[in-house]
C-alpha cells in the first residue's frame, strides 16, 4: 500500500470515519440499524452486480435489519483502484475486485489472477475460499498492508479475447491494441497474448472500443453479455486464458466493530452469496456463447483454427518472466491444494 493511502486512512479513522457509513457505526452490541456502503464497477444486470444485492439483503435478514449495506453499481463510487483505495481508507465498507486491483493494496493478492495457473474452476474456488491456507495467508498481509479483508470470492467466469478481427495464433495480435486491466498482471497477460496492452479502466471500455482506442479486450462471457460488448465488438476467441474469482473486500475496522452475532451473520451470509453466484455464473457459461452467437458474434475456438498451445505458451512464457520470481512459492502452494 502507498503511503498516501496508509496517511489518510489514519486520518479518517482519528476524524472518526465520518465518510464510511451514511448512518453513524455503533460498534459493537448496537441496537439502531447501521448503514454501511457498497461500491462497485458492474452493472446491476451482471451476476456480479446482482450478488452484491444478494449479499446486502441476506445480510439484512440474518441481522434482523441492524445492519443495512446500500449498493453503488457503476463506478458510481470509482474506478477500479479508487474503489480498492476506498476500503482501505474507509470511505466504503465493501467492494468487489479483481484480486489484481487488490494486488494494489498487498502485490500477492495478484498472484491468484495468473493465467493458466488453476486446473479447473473447482480448483480455483478452493484455492480462493476464506478459509483455505494460501487465502487465510494472504488475507493477513491485506489486513496488516491495508486495513483491508477478503471477506469472500466468487467464480467471476474465464477470460477470452474479443477483437474486431479473427485472431488464431499470437502472431495475428501483432500491433494489435488490446485493453487491459490497469494492473500488471493482465498487462503481462494481453503482452503474452501477443498484443499491445493498453490499460483502460472498465468504465471507459465501451467508448474505447468503439472509437478505436483499441481494437479488443479479454473478460468472462457474462461480463460480454450483460455489457452488450458484442455492439462493439466482432469476435470472440475462446483462449480461456485466466480463470478468475472477484473478491469481496470490506474495510477491516468495520469488521472488528461489528458484535459477534453480526460477524456469524455475516460470514454466514458471504457463505450462501458465494455459492449462489458461482452456481449461476457456471450456469450461465453454458448460454452466455449462444447469446453472443445470437447477437453475431464469430466464435473462434480450436475447431475453427484457434491455436490454444501457442496462446498458452506465449502467455505463459511471459508471465513466468515477470512473476516467477515473485510469486514462485506462492504458485506452489497453490498447486498443493487438492
């Protein structure tokens, strides 16, 4: 974490937190209804910004209605290393992020979006769930870092490509700009790809895309969907190239105020949004490329000459290069997880 950061969230703390809640935080054994804030980058329409509704409203049953989580969707609250920033410092509760944004906040945490890095998606949610080793480790350097905890991961989807071309093999991606999420992992992975990276915040993805800015960008089918990315965007390559969690990160003060019974309804609340949104996140993969094939997306895949191994070997190559180093014990203990 950045200096900057650690100062001002020592200062909201000493100013008394005035800007995290739109009602005060009565720490612990309050009896009045707190409201607590959630921010985030997606639409309302997405699984990933429907579960942060899903969340709010268990979370307001379990608790009786004590605790009330508003939910801002769309960057409303700010982009994605703003809104990573704002739980540190307090200014929200909660937010949803890549664990690469999070990476921001203690570089580890990014290691869990390296690509081509788990062996399935059950794999993955292993590896990411609260109380697995290499989360409950990495979750003690975010809180230590930043005043920040992984409260819980969900299965976001795999990663393709989109262009506005067919794209078969690294080589067809050369000079080609593709959008990248503004954090060095995904740039290492678009540069492995075989493309140039040019990072751009989501919010700005749409515009960017359709004014040539750049010429694709990788996401899960859900998020190409619910985007309407197919608009503006002529194929999609299925490289599968990252399988990812997003992660739901609440401010760490917060968490020690709340009552033990607000902690177990919590928890117990993440628990059953976690499973929910995984489950409908897998079972929308199974329609999510029919719906872009519907709205006149070309898919390219290995039956149609998508050259998987080369993507595979380049990306990985590249990846290796810069992480490797890094991350190389933390990959082990990733690989460990059975």
């Amino acid at each position: 974490m950045t200096k900057s950061v650690a100062l001002s969230r020592r200062g909201l703390l000493v100013a008394g937190g005035a800007a995290l809640l739109a009602t005060p935080f009565l720490g612990k054994g309050a009896l009045a209804a707190t409201t607590l804030r959630y921010g985030h980058m997606h639409t309302p329409a997405s699984i990933a910004g429907a579960q942060a509704e899903w969340f709010a409203a268990a979370v307001k049953e379990k608790t009786g209605g004590e605790i009330d989580i508003q939910i801002f969707p769309n960057s409303q609250l700010g982009k994605l290393q703003e809104l990573a920033e704002a739980v540190s410092t307090g200014t929200i509760a909660f937010s949803h992020n890549t664990a690469g944004a999070i990476g921001s906040l203690h570089a580890p945490f990014a290691a869990f979006d390296t690509p081509y890095l788990y062996r399935d998606v059950d794999h993955l949610m292993k590896v990411v769930d609260a109380k697995s080793p290499v989360m409950e480790e990495l979750n003690k350097g975010l809180v230590d870092a930043s005043g920040t905890r992984a409260l819980y991961a969900f299965y976001f989807g795999t990663r393709n490509l989109t262009a506005d071309r067919e794209v078969k093999k690294p080589a067809d991606l050369a000079g080609v700009k593709i959008r990248s999420i503004p954090f060095p992992i995904y740039m290492a992975t678009v540069e492995g790809l075989g493309a140039v990276s040019v990072p751009v915040d989501w919010s700005e993805v749409p515009t960017a895309l359709a004014t040539g800015v750049v010429n694709g960008q990788e996401n899960p089918m859900n998020v190409l969907v619910s985007a309407k990315l197919y608009e503006v965007q002529s194929h999609v390559m299925l490289t599968g190239h990252i399988t990812a969690a997003q992660v739901v990160m609440m401010n760490h003060d917060v968490w020690q105020g709340f009552s033990d019974a607000h902690k177990e309804a919590v928890a117990a609340a993440a628990s059953e949004t976690r499973d929910k949104a995984s489950a409908q996140m897998l079972a929308a993969e199974k329609t999510d490329l029919e719906a872009l094939r519907g709205h006149g997306m070309k898919v390219v895949d290995a039956g149609t000459g998508l050259d998987l191994e080369a993507f595979k070997a380049s990306v990985k190559a590249r990846v290796s290069k810069e992480f490797d180093s890094k991350w190389g014990d933390l990959y082990a203990k990733i690989a460990a997880i059975a």
